[in-house]
C-alpha cells in the first residue's frame, strides 16, 4: 500500500539497499557501521535496533543471504 509502518534515523550515508531476513531489517551504511533492526509495531518508532557495530573498510555494496548466512563486503573484508 506504501504506507510507513516505521520510522528510524540511522547515522549518515547509505548506499546499499536493506536486507530482510529472518523477520530482521540489516542496513549497511557506507562507512562500515552495521545495523539489525527487528520491526516492532508497540515501539513508538516501529523498530527497535537489535544490534550495531563498526566494520573495517567502507561498503558500497548490498548485503545478501544465502544458505541461512549473511554476507557483507567492504573494501578490507567479506564477512
């Protein structure tokens, strides 16, 4: 239908396109910070966020699934 069902602000630049997976939202942002959101309709913004970290390198590239794995690349890694 188009309608926002949440709404969350995450740091800054953001390339690639979120990953849903396992009932979880991950979004990679260019400069390497990692996020895993869990939609959550009873939390005023309608996420909450499950996790975060920074990993080495900037990404300018999707994350994908395959095989119950989650990949991810940066210009140091693939993780």
């Amino acid at each position: 239908s188009g309608k926002v069902l949440a709404k969350q602000k995450l740091g800054t630049v953001q390339r690639s396109a979120p990953l849903y997976a396992d009932g979880k939202i991950y979004v990679m942002e260019a400069n390497g910070r990692w996020w895993i959101l869990k939609p959550n309709p009873k939390s005023p913004k309608g996420v909450d966020v499950v996790h975060k970290l920074k990993l080495t390198g900037e990404s300018q590239a999707s994350p994908i699934v395959s095989h119950g794995r989650i990949y991810i690349s940066t210009t140091d890694a693939m993780y």
